[in-house]
C-alpha cells in the first residue's frame, strides 16, 4: 500500500511537471538580420549634433521622410524596418548617450505578428525606458501609441488576429508611460476608421503608411507643441 502511495505521488508529480513545461510560452526575442545589421552600421557612421530630434521604431519609422517633414531641425530617422522591443532595447543606450534632445518611441506592432506575450513587451519597455532616462536623463522621451493595421488588405498569415489586440497593449504602453511621467502620444484614433482598422487610403498594404499620413502624424506632433 506505502508502495503504491509513492508511485501515485510520483506519477502525480511528473504530471504537474509535464502540464507546467506545456503551459511554457517560447518567446522569440530575435532581432538581428541583414537589415538590422547594415542600418546599425550606417547610424554609427553618421556625426551627431546638437539638439537632435530621434524617430525610433520599426519600418512605419522608418519609411517617413522625417527631415522633409520636420526642416530646419536636426532630425534623425532611427527605425530599422522588422524591429521589435528586444531590438530598440539593444539600441535605445547607445542613441540616448549621444544626448538628443527628443525621442520619439513607436514600437510593439512585431511583437504582436511574433505572437510575444503583452507582459513581454511591457517588460521590454519599462527596460528600454530605464535605459533612456540612464543614458541621458535630460533627453524627452515621447512614447506614441501602435497604429491599427488593415487585415483586409494584408498577405501574411501572421497578421491576421493582430489588430484587435493593439487597444489593450496600447492601454498597457499608456499605463506605463504615465507611471514613469512621459508624455504618452495616442496616433491610434488618426489612422482608424470607424471599424478599428487602419484607412485604406492611408496604407499601402494594410500596415505601412503612404507619405500622406506621414504629414498627418507631423501635423498632429506640431498641434500639440511636442515638434
């Protein structure tokens, strides 16, 4: 009887373990490529100076014409197209040490397509905060919003169920943004129709932007004092 007590308690135990391994979320923290590598190449090659303005992000970052769009100013376009929160993270020390004025953060959209947990993503940004306010305390940090996507209009299978997820880690960047005492810029209801998704006539393929809402998104920075 003891000896069929312990064998329960055994088999028990390895069933837990076996439920919790199962319960385990692999998470993709890659960020390194080709592209990543060769745009991280050209931004160390570039002199900085005085009163930089930083564009941080992914391709939505990087595809705006940003010193068109803001002249006259020092501007920066620092998105690195594919890029995610463990990406900016790696980088966000090494732009902030050159002491920019501004910084303005929109990242999250990939973690999403990569299926990442929102407390992955979260925990990524309060570290890529820490780091920002480490390396250069006197530097704005702007945190904006993720935009909506149009899953009419893309191909990609990992896009599809992405978009109804981006109010809720939007509300949880805005939580945190305001905890930490930063500015938090909501784009979202700029890009949006009336069914949550981005406007089709302000998209190319249901997640990149055309040049016209580029200077809606600059428009909108400049009525609010942030540019």
């Amino acid at each position: 009887m003891r000896g069929f007590k312990y064998l329960f308690l055994i088999g028990f135990c390895l069933l837990t373990a076996t439920t919790l391994m199962a319960q385990v979320v692999k998470i993709d923290s890659n960020y390194t490529n080709g592209h990543y590598l060769e745009r991280m190449e050209f931004f160390n090659a570039m002199p900085h100076h005085r009163h930089e303005i930083v564009f941080l992000g992914n391709s939505i970052t990087e595809h705006g014409e940003w010193q068109e769009l803001v002249p006259g100013k020092p501007v920066l376009n620092r998105g690195i197209g594919g890029d995610n929160t463990f990406g900016v993270l790696a980088r966000v020390g090494e732009i902030a040490a050159a002491h920019p004025d501004k910084i303005f953060l929109l990242i999250g959209i990939n973690d999403l397509f990569r299926k990442l947990p929102y407390e992955v993503t979260i925990h990524n940004y309060q570290r890529i905060i820490q780091k920002a306010k480490q390396a250069s305390p006197k530097t704005k940090l702007y945190i904006q919003s993720i935009l909506p996507i149009n899953e009419d209009m893309t191909k990609e299978p990992y896009t599809k169920g992405r978009n109804v997820l981006v109010p809720e880690l939007n509300r949880r960047i805005k939580a945190l943004a305001l905890e930490q005492g930063l500015v938090y810029i909501d784009l979202h209801p700029l890009f949006e129709d009336v069914e949550g998704k981005l406007k089709r006539e302000l998209t190319i393929d249901g997640i990149h932007l055309k040049a016209s809402a580029y200077i809606t998104w600059v428009d909108y920075l400049k009525s609010k004092n942030y540019l």
